[in-house]
C-alpha cells in the first residue's frame, strides 16, 4: 500500500529479491507518492528522468545514472521531462540476502552501520564519476541475470554482495555523520498509515496528530518542512491517487468510487479530480484503458 511499508509482489523469506522495469506511465500523476519498505533498493534509469523525493530533499537522476534507496527510508518519485519517457530498473532485496542473517558479523560490520544510519537515504552513482561508475555499471550488468541460469540464486547473491562491497567503500566514510531525520521519519510514518487506514473516513489533522503522539503543531510542521504539503492537501491527493486507481482497476460506478475514497459527493471529487489529473474520471479511466490496450 502507497504511503506505508510496501508490499512487494513476487518477493519471498526463501530468496528476498526481486527485479523489476518500471514505467512511470502506468501510475497516477506518473508518480509514486511517499512508502517506505525494509528491503534496499538499487535501480538504473533505462530511460528519461525521475526525481526522487526524501527527508533530505530531492535527487533527479537522468537516463543512464543510477541510485540506492536504503533501508525503510521514507521517499516518493515522479517522472521529469516528457511523458512516455521513464523507464527504470531495479533490484529490490533483503540485507540478509548478503550478509546471512541479522547479528552475523557480515551483518554488524559491513550492512547494519549503512542500513541504520538515518541520513543515508539516497545515493546516487554518475557515470563521470569512475567510482560511481563501477557501482552503476555493477547494478545495470546484474540485470541480465536470467533466473534459468544453474545456480541463480547464488549468482544473485555474489552479484547484490559485490555491489554491496562498492557501496560500502564509497560510503565508509560518512557512517559517523547524524542528523534528526529519523526521528522525523518516525513521525512522518505513523501519519502516513493514519491516513491511508482511515482515508475513506472523515478525517481531521486532530485524529492525525493523535494517531502520531504528536500537536496539531507539530503535525502541520512534518507535513510542511519534510514534505512541502499540508495534512489537509496530503489527505486529499491520496483519495485522488486511490479514487484514480480504482477506476483503472475496476468496474465500480464514478459514484460509488467517489465515497469509497471519502469524498462528501460524486460532483465535488469530479472538480477535484480534474483539476488534479486535466481529465475527467470517465474520461480519465477511458484513456488509462485504451493506453492498456495499446501495449
């Protein structure tokens, strides 16, 4: 689910991983809003641009550069520049995958001192820069590991432990840095899950600010300074996001989707949703389709 800890199809205890190719035309917006998940992720940018989104600010990584999200970090994603244009790569995989379970020494030395600092959130590898490179290079040749291979699982396994290795190198030197961010992810978190449990209810900055253990004050304040929204606009893009999904993927009348997704009338989320997507629902879930139907 958006907004909370990502579930991840295909992705199983007995080999936590799993690669994927995105494109940013299949979501809503041509964005991913904001989610965290326990497993990293490294992903190269086939093509076009995306902006990635964190508590420490914005990365835009062009075609052919390539990114780590770390562990359980906070972030979102759009696409930037034409539409049609992005297309992204990743791996997405458990620590544990490389380092052999949580407490071995693998673990304590070389994964959890990256995986736990808060302030490492996303990384980006250039290929002008011959240390990135290596890394980027890395990443974008392990896509071409076919999982018919003798022994996939293990070739997987050398090829996320060597990239691994790269990566704490290059990042060796910053573990002992500190900063707030993770205490704010904390927060930011069980505001997230708040609204995305409840978004079909009515729902006031009072019940977020409870959900959180936390003021009115100091909800408007995480919303505004990490994520450059206010709750009451948070709330309603989600609905949007939900109410836009829901008319690609079902069946179910403009109406019904329209309170199903915690709007007051079907006319209200009507104005709403075109000034938001430039399309009506109807016409918006008849574009979305054909576009489907013309893959």
């Amino acid at each position: 689910m958006p907004g909370s800890e990502e579930r991840l199809p295909g992705y199983f205890p007995d080999l936590p991983y799993i690669a994927t190719r995105v494109s940013f035309e299949s979501f809503a917006g041509r964005a991913v809003p904001w989610h965290w998940h326990n497993p990293v992720e490294l992903f190269y940018m086939e093509r076009g641009a995306i902006e990635y989104s964190c508590l420490g600010g914005n990365v835009v990584f062009p075609e052919g550069t390539a990114g780590f999200v770390n562990s359980n970090v906070l972030h979102a994603s759009r696409a930037v520049g034409e539409a049609g244009a992005a297309v992204s790569r990743l791996h997405i995989f458990d620590p544990g995958l490389i380092s052999g379970g949580r407490g071995s020494r693998i673990d304590k030395s070389y994964v959890t001192p990256i995986t736990s600092a808060p302030h490492i959130e996303i990384v980006s590898f250039r290929p002008d820069d011959p240390i990135e490179n290596e890394i980027l290079t890395a990443i974008k040749a392990a896509f071409s590991i076919s999982d018919t291979e003798v022994a996939y699982e293990l070739i997987i396994r050398e090829a996320m432990s060597d990239i691994w290795l790269k990566l704490f190198r290059l990042l060796s030197g910053r573990l002992d840095h500190q900063t707030d961010s993770d205490r704010d992810s904390g927060r930011l978190k069980a505001l997230l899950l708040c609204v995305h449990e409840c978004y079909a209810e009515k729902l006031t900055v009072a019940d977020l600010a409870a959900a959180a253990y936390i003021s009115e004050r100091e909800c408007y304040r995480l919303f505004q300074s990490r994520l450059h929204t206010t709750p009451t606009e948070y709330i309603s893009s989600f609905r949007l996001r939900e109410a836009a999904d829901r008319l690609v993927n079902s069946q179910d009348s403009t109406s019904s989707i329209a309170y199903s997704c915690g709007f007051g009338s079907s006319s209200y989320f009507g104005k709403l949703f075109k000034e938001r997507f430039g399309l009506s629902p109807s016409e918006y879930r008849l574009k979305q389709k054909s576009s489907r139907l013309a893959e």
